[in-house]
C-alpha cells in the first residue's frame, strides 16, 4: 500500500484580478496487482476560502483505479463527489518520459474541463503542475507537492 499526504495549491487568475487559497487532501492508493491500482481520497479538508471572496472550494471524495498496460504509461478512471454537485468521471493518462519526469493529460464530464499537467519525481517526493481549462471560467492552475514512502 502507498500511502500519501498530498498538500496543494489552487491560483484562479484573472487579466485584471487573482486569487489564491491553500487546501490539504489526504488518500490511500492500493496496488491490486502489478497493472492495477486502486485509490480514494478527499480533497479541500480544511475547507479553504478564496481570498476575498465568501465561496469556499469544495470538499470532495474521489474513488479511482489506474491501469499500467505496460511501464511507462497509466490510464486512468476515476468519480468524484463534491457535496454540492453531481457526480463527476474523469478519465486521463500518464506517460513517464524518463524516471523523474512525466506528462498527463485527461478530460473531466462535469463542465467538459481538459487538462494537461506534468509531474517530476524524486525520492519520496513528487512537485506536480496542471492546467485545468473550462469552457466558461477559462484556466485554472494546480501546483502540488506529495510525500511517500
């Protein structure tokens, strides 16, 4: 089992504006076998604020499994439940360039969002990045840092 504590970020800029807030989510990832894995997660435990504004970022739980057909790529499926909307499936892949080094990219049902993202690991440690598009809102930036054993 790995088991990790995730600690992000969430930056909502505007031409004329920006925002940023600090949210902490926490998971389990459970290896089924080699090629399969298992996970779940909840997001924004601390309920965090948008600096400025009274809407805070949604608490969520994800429920996901990942499929590694061979090394260095993984698709993904997941659904997530936030209290204030339906649920939501997402689907995405990953391909490891190199051993510290990968590229995602994946597309969420609710509101048709793409992303796109890339992740660099070292040791126990992973420093992610994503950029998340809707339609209507227009770009939403993540930065991540996650600790393993």
């Amino acid at each position: 089992m790995r088991d990790f504590l995730r600690i992000s970020t969430v930056f909502l800029w505007k031409i004329d504006e920006s925002t940023g807030t600090f949210g902490v989510s926490v998971g389990l990832l459970y290896s089924l076998s080699e090629q399969w894995q298992i996970g779940a997660a909840i997001e924004n435990i601390n309920q965090p604020e948008l600096n400025g504004y009274a809407e805070e970022l949604p608490q969520a739980m994800r429920i996901g499994v990942a499929y590694q057909p061979v090394a260095a790529l993984q698709a993904f499926l997941s659904v997530e439940k936030d209290r204030w909307y339906a649920p939501e499936v997402a689907v995405g892949v990953s391909y490891q360039i190199s051993e510290q080094l990968a590229i995602q990219s994946g597309y969420n049902t609710q509101a048709d969002k793409p992303s796109a993202g890339v992740q660099f690991s070292a040791m126990q440690l992973d420093i992610g990045y994503a950029m998340q598009y809707h339609f209507d809102l227009g770009e939403t930036h993540f930065f991540s840092v996650a600790f393993h054993r």
